[in-house]
C-alpha cells in the first residue's frame, strides 16, 4: 500500500505525478526499453503549448505527455508527436487518445504516435480493454481504424528491469511484476544504478527516487536509509522542503548568472551578478515550489508556508533594486 496519503484521489494525483516526472526525466530511455526506438533529437515537452491552445482540457492531460522529438524509423529520422496517456487503473483510452491525436495534428501538423501507458497493480487475466476504434471508411480499403501502443507495467518482471542497469529500468521495477523479487533488493540496485550515473546525477533525478521510493517501497524507512549507506548513493535530502531549496539555488546559479551579467553592463559587473544570482535563486525556488504543488507532491499547506518567506524576500530585493543605482 502507498505511503502517500490515504485519500484516494490524493494517491492517483501523487501517482500520475510521479510517472509524468519519471518518463519526462528519462524519454530516452523509456521508448529504448519499450519500443527498441532510438531518438536523434532532444525531447521537447509540449504539455503547456497544448494546454494554451485547448485550455479546457488543462484538468484532463495532467497525466499525459505530448512530446516532440526525432525517432529513427528505417534508418532515417522522422519528426513525431508523441502523445503519452496515463492511467493509473484499468479503463478504456482509445476514443481519448484519438481525441488527443487529432487535437495534436491540428496543432503542429505532424505525424502523431499514441501510446497507452497502464501502471495500476491489478493481473489481467484478459486483455478486453479496446485497441482500436473505427473513424472513417474508403472504398478502395474499407473500414479505417486509428490504433495505439498499449504498455501495462504489472505485465513487466522486475528481474527482467533490474538487468536492464539503468535508473528508469529500476525506479519501474518496483512498480513492475515484482512476484519473488525481494523489495529491498530492488531499492539496492535503485541506488547503485543512482551512483553509477555520477555526475549526471541532478538534483532533480534525488527528489524523484526520494518521492517514488516512499510511494512504493512499503519498507520501513530504517531498513532504506541502510541500504542507501551500503550503495554508497550520493545524499538525498531529507525533506520536499530541502530539495526544493537546492534545486532552487542550482537554477538560480543559471538565471542568476544571465540576469546578473546583463545588469551588470549598466550597474556594475560585481552588483549586477549579485543581485542576479540572489534573484534568481529565488524564482528558481518558486518555480519548483510551484512544479511540486501542481505533481501533487506537496499539500496546499506546506506550499502556502513555503512561498510566503520567498515571497518576502522577492520584495526585498525588489525593493534593494529600487534604492541602490
């Protein structure tokens, strides 16, 4: 059972939360694993150009992913729309995905691929949910039908992902067919994929195997902090709250350099990177503030207590900027 929150609804938004940020942070690895497709080009997310052009559907999408990217088909690259639905129990997809498909070529006017991504723990003994859906007819070829990839998790085995040695492969086998497969030892190899991966390690990569493992691990938090020890897995910090902070600052550094160096043209190289990188540690702070909220990783309580002192300090430095040439 989730640690998440008993409320139902909570632990579907938690959960949808968690995999949208799990496949976002690792597209590559994901249509490697799933479909043997190699990409060519950077993945561009498109969630909030679509939710800008089709707002009324903003509550429905929270879960799913368009995304635009290069996939190498028969050797050559083909730029594709990929439309990623979630669902964290058993229903049907395909009229909403075709939806979604149509709703996606009216907007970018590209190739688009759908794909059905199921993650809830129930065994299906028959396969009845639809995969195709009849939208139109010639008469050279008959009946047309729109179809969709379907993925069902529970249908993987966790043995099967732990060998695969990547930190996707691992954070999916604990939500996988994990029947005979000691709990523990999954978190074990989370974490030593996690520090394989070294420097490319983020900030972002911690807080995702902090919150999906106290999703789903169901194992007492003592026997997790030992085994992390054991891995050698970098730090992880020990509240939302923390991560949140860091991530922050490491953002921060980035727009507050930009920031900085332009002011710094006009007010002074020295002031202008330090008033740009304390500016931007904050927004830095409350975009993730604001990213967790939306997920469903934080409660409406923490958030308000969280972005009041941002708040405050955002208008001291506002004010800071007001006084000083």
């Amino acid at each position: 059972m989730s640690k998440i929150d008993k409320d139902d609804s909570k632990v579907v938004r938690v959960h949808d939360g968690l995999f949208k940020w799990l496949i976002s942070s690792f597209s590559d690895n994901f249509f490697a694993r799933f479909f043997k497709v190699r990409t060519s080009s950077p993945a561009v997310f498109l969630d909030k150009e679509f939710i800008s052009k089709y707002p009324a559907l903003k509550d429905s999408i929270q879960a799913d992913l368009f995304i635009a990217m290069d996939l190498v088909i028969d050797e050559k690259p083909r730029k594709t729309i990929v439309v990623i639905e979630h669902k964290s129990r058993r229903e049907e997809v395909v009229r909403q995905l075709y939806d979604y498909t149509c709703y996606a070529w009216l907007l970018w006017h590209e190739p688009v691929w759908g794909i059905a991504f199921f993650t809830d723990d129930a065994v299906w003994r028959k396969p009845t949910i639809e995969d195709k859906l009849l939208v139109g007819y010639t008469h050279s070829e008959g009946d047309r039908y729109f179809k969709y990839d379907m993925i069902k998790l529970n249908g993987e085995e966790s043995a099967d992902l732990i060998a695969e040695g990547n930190l996707f492969c691992c954070l999916l086998a604990l939500k996988a067919n994990n029947k005979g497969v000691d709990r523990g030892e999954i978190i074990r190899q989370i974490f030593r994929a996690a520090a394989r991966m070294g420097d490319r390690l983020t900030l972002e990569h911690k807080l995702l195997i902090q919150q999906y493992i106290k999703a789903y691990a169901d194992l007492p938090d003592e026997l997790i902090e030992t085994i992390q020890k054991e891995t050698t897995m970098p730090a992880i910090a020990s509240t939302i709250t923390e991560h949140f902070i860091n991530i922050g600052e490491e953002r921060g550094e980035k727009r507050g350099l930009k920031r900085g160096l332009k002011r710094g043209e006009k007010r002074g190289e020295k002031r202008g990177l330090d008033r740009g990188e304390k500016r931007g540690q904050v927004v830095g702070a409350i975009n993730t503030l604001d990213n967790l909220l939306k997920d469903g990783l934080i409660s409406e309580d923490v958030y308000r207590s969280k972005l009041k002192p941002l708040q405050q300090s955002m208008a001291e430095l506002e004010q800071e900027d007001q006084s000083k040439p």
